[in-house]
C-alpha cells in the first residue's frame, strides 16, 4: 500500500516519478511567494512565468543553485506541492528516493533529506547520487566489470563518471552546466551589442538556434531586448557562427571535466569506456551539436540517451524498486 516516489530535484526542474505511473511532475524549480503573509502563489511553471514580471509584494524564488539547496524553507514548501501532486491520499506518507549530485556535501545531502522529510515523505528518505541513476536509468550495464562512461549535463552542475560493478570508479562534478549556456548567450548579447535579454529569451535561443558543432548552412537569428544605453526596445541580429562562440566556454569546461575523469580512471576502464562509448543524459544533452562536439574532443562514440531530461529519475525509480 505505500506509495514509492522518485525524485529528480534539479537546479532547472523537478522530475518526479510514480511507481505503476511513470512521469508525474516536470515543471521548473521555482516557487512564487507572497512576501506579506507567506504564503504561495504558485509553484513550477506557473511561478516560471512569473518570473521578471511580478509586483513588490510577490517573490519568484528559486530554491536550488548549482545542485544544491540554497533556500530550504522555499525548497520545502515546492517539494510539498508536487508531492501533493502525485499523491491521490493526503494522508499517506510516500518512500522518497532523491537524487544528489556526486560530490554533494554531508550537509548539502541532509538538507535534500531534511526538506523531503518536512514537504511530507516517509523517513528515511534515501538518496541515490546522479550519474548513478542516470546510467541505470539508460540501461547501462553497470553491474558488470566492464566500465562505463556517463556524462548528464543538468541546469545548475554537470555530473561525469566512470563506473564498473555496481559502483563509481572516478567521477567529476562541475558547476557548469545548462544554466550556464544561458547566461553566456546574455553576456554576448550585453557585451558584444549592448542589448540585455532575461534568461528566457536566452533559454529559447539556445534550443532553437544554438549549435556546438558546426552547421552544414550557417545562419542569422534576430533576438529582441533593450538597449542597455537607452532603455529602448532594440532587435539585433546575429549568426549562428557567433552563438556557438558565445557558449564556447562553458563547453569546453565540460570537455575538460570529461577528461580529467578519464585521467583518474585505471587504463583498462578507459579502454572500456572508449569502446562502448560516452552516454549523454540529462536537459543539456538536448544542446544541438553536443554529441558531435564530445565525439571529436574525446576520440570516441557519443549517443544521446532517449528521452535524456528523465534519465536520472527513471533510474531512481528503478532504484526504488530494490526495496
């Protein structure tokens, strides 16, 4: 009779997972909050819209930053919202399985716990690390001895590691990640022509018209803001050859951070790793190009896993079902 729920507490979205009824929430991180009394406006993409546009009494909060939980009044009051959500009994208390990333803290970990545990799940709530879940989640064989590569690009970190019987060999966490690839598109917009655009526009560029690789047929994209001098509208138009420069940075950190993994990892994993190849899960993967960019920088087959923003938290679901 008790209700298993998984839960992919992410920088940019919250997944969760039902078991007997798959997907169930995937909305953003963010909660509305009305600063007189406390209470909440909205929660997940109704206060994503909110965003940027709200009166003084309002706040849009978002409670994670780079994969940790950095307000966990907010955190908690958005978890009991969506646990709400999926549970048809106010009453019963739901087992919690919530991904964190690799290299999260003891206290960034009790936090994750001790806000799930307020919003309403049963105690103990259990944790299972990302790139864990995200290579059970794409069917990898990590039980057995051979080695295997995940990379999830989410919105706040980047998760990379190795791992062979069942376990993590070598692994890296950077803070480099989706969110990253909008702010740089707003820095190149502010610098390069003095126009600003909130992350939204950003965020809709980047999945429309950003590529890591090039293109068989460059093109030009308009993106209107303000202008920073005049306060003005302004529309501008730029190449796809210049967005592509704009995200370099952030790219190639994730490159970097692919390779100092493999640099930890024993010889005989990284031939492993090498034959069957990279696996990309996560929002970010969906970055137009990124699969083929790895693939050069790396030396190696890249495949993007399918469906790759539910990766994590179907392998967490399954996690849940071992107990």
């Amino acid at each position: 009779m008790s209700l298993g729920v998984a839960v992919d507490l992410g920088t940019a979205n919250t997944v969760t997972y039902v078991r007997g009824r798959g997907v169930v929430v995937d909305e953003p991180s963010a909660i509305a909050i009305n600063r007189r009394d406390g209470g909440i406006v909205a929660v997940g993409t109704a206060a994503k819209q909110m965003q940027g546009r709200t009166p003084g009494h309002l706040e849009v909060l978002c409670p994670l930053e780079d994969g940790t939980v950095a307000n966990l009044i907010a955190c908690e009051k958005m978890l009991r919202v969506f646990l709400r959500r999926v549970s048809e009994r106010r009453w019963w208390r739901p087992r919690v399985v919530v991904c964190v990333p690799s290299r999260a803290t003891e206290l960034g970990r009790h936090a994750v716990q001790e806000a799930a545990e307020f919003a309403g799940a049963r105690k103990p709530v259990h944790l299972i690390e990302e790139p864990v879940a995200a290579a059970i989640g794409t069917g990898m064989p990590i039980g057995s001895a051979l080695g295997n590569l995940v990379v999830d690009v989410g919105g706040g970190t980047t998760e990379v590691a190795v791992l062979s019987l069942g376990g993590v060999v070598a692994s890296a966490s950077v803070r480099i990640a989706g969110n990253h690839f909008d702010q740089a598109i707003m820095a190149f917009c502010r610098k390069e022509y003095g126009l600003g655009i909130g992350q939204g526009t950003a965020e809709y560029v980047k999945s429309r018209y950003v590529c890591a690789w090039p293109l068989r047929k460059e093109g030009c994209v308009d993106i209107r803001g303000v202008d920073q001098a005049t306060g003005s509208p302004k529309t501008i138009t730029v190449s796809t050859v210049e967005l592509r420069e704009a995200i370099e940075e952030p790219v190639s950190g994730i490159c970097d951070a692919v390779r100092d993994t493999l640099e930890a990892t024993p010889p005989e994993l990284v031939a492993d790793a090498s034959n069957q190849g990279l696996v990309l899960t996560g929002g970010g993967a969906l970055l137009l190009g990124l699969d083929r960019r790895f693939a050069y920088e790396l030396g190696f087959p890249v495949r993007v896993a399918r469906e790759p923003r539910h990766s994590v938290v179907r392998g967490a679901a399954a996690y849940l079902e071992t107990f």
